[in-house]
C-alpha cells in the first residue's frame, strides 16, 4: 500500500507478516537483547528492517545493520533519508536519496476507534470540526484515524531534520478527502528551526490507514 502514495523519489518495501527466517545482523541481534524485547517486538524490529534493507538495495545500498539511535529513531546510510513504520498485520520501509528528498516520513495504522479523551488530545479545534465534516460526508472512513496517522508520518519527516519534540497540538493537518492528500502545518515557533509546511498522502483500504509526508529538496 505504502508504494501507491509515494512520489518516485521515493522507493520502498513492504511485508504482510514477520519473517521467520534470520533476519538479523549481530548489531541488531544485541540491540534487541539489551532491550529486553519479547518475541512480538522481535519480529517487528527485524521484519521492518528487512523491509528497510530491501528498499536500501534498489537504491544501490548493499545490506547492512540499520541501527536504533539514542532515541529510538533509526540511523539511515550516507546519504539517504528514510522512514519505517509497523502496525498488526503491516510492515513498510521507505527510503531516498537526500539529493532528491530533504524529509520522510511514514506510518500505518490498523483500522480500530480512537477513544473520545484520545481524540481531543491528538486533534485541534479546527481538526475535530473537519473530521465532523468529513463524518458526515463520508461516514465510511475513520477520519480519526487519517488524522493521527498523518500527524506521526509528520513528526517522522520533522525529527530527522530538527531533532526536537513535535507534539500533536502543535500542528494542524487539512485533509483533502477527494484526492487523498493533506497538507501538514507546524504552528509554534518555539520549535527549531525547520520547515512549516509539509504535503502528505493517504490511503485506506483492507482495514489499514497508511500516510506518507515527503518534503522535495528544493
């Protein structure tokens, strides 16, 4: 799914399920041992990787440990920018070269319902009006959830290029439900430096939301 909502730039993997075979670099093997993860958390971390490393190769890149850094986020090759994401049933990595693509960021989400107190925290004002809009023109989607989504492909594209904190209310997205695009606005200026304004892309179907921010190097 990640690949139809994606610009040519962009190149990317997916996988259904975990892969049992053995995936894993040695690096991987003991950064998954020094966190203490359990077997569904193995799977994710390793199946996405390969993900990653497969989409890494199309770009020219021969495999390699792809490595969380101090915060979690994964450290990409020389020059490339890139972004993973996992939910039940989905994997999916996507990469570019930095010459193309200056920020990335991907996410999917499996269909549920977002709890009311999760919902106002997640979305602005003006965000919770627009999903009542798009309820009522389309009650067939969970716009909650495209909303959410939208903002963590955001903060994905954000962090990478400006190491800080991007809360949910710090930015506001306008969902465009014809053409299944949105476009993502950071609000403060407290933030670092960095852009203010990201196009993005959703899509859901087979009970999945994926979206995807990618901000062109200008």
């Amino acid at each position: 799914m990640i690949g139809r909502i994606l610009p040519p730039p962009v190149v990317s993997a997916h996988s259904l399920s975990d892969d049992p075979g053995p995936l894993a670099f040695e690096e991987e093997a003991r950064a998954l041992a020094a966190a203490g993860s359990n077997a569904a958390r193995r799977g994710e971390f390793l199946t996405v990787r390969h993900c990653a490393r497969r989409a890494l190769g199309l770009l020219g890149h021969a495999p390699a440990a792809l490595l969380p850094d101090a915060v979690g986020a994964p450290r990409w090759p020389d020059g490339v920018v890139g972004s993973m994401t996992h939910c039940d049933g989905y994997r999916a990595a996507a990469v570019a070269r930095v010459g193309d693509v200056a920020a990335l960021g991907i996410d999917a989400e499996s269909d549920r319902a977002i709890r009311p107190d999760t919902l106002r925290a997640i979305a602005r004002p003006e965000e919770l009006e627009q999903l009542a809009e798009l309820g009522r023109a389309r009650p067939d989607r969970r716009w909650d959830l495209v909303l959410f989504s939208a903002k963590e492909s955001l903060y994905k594209a954000w962090f990478p290029l400006t190491r800080g904190w991007l809360g949910f209310q710090d930015a506001t997205v306008t969902i465009d439900a014809a053409r299944g695009t949105f476009d993502a606005r950071v609000l403060t200026t407290g933030h670092p430096v960095g852009p203010r304004r990201f196009p993005g892309s959703w899509l859901a179907e087979d009970g999945l939301v994926v979206t995807a921010c990618v901000l062109p190097r200008s």
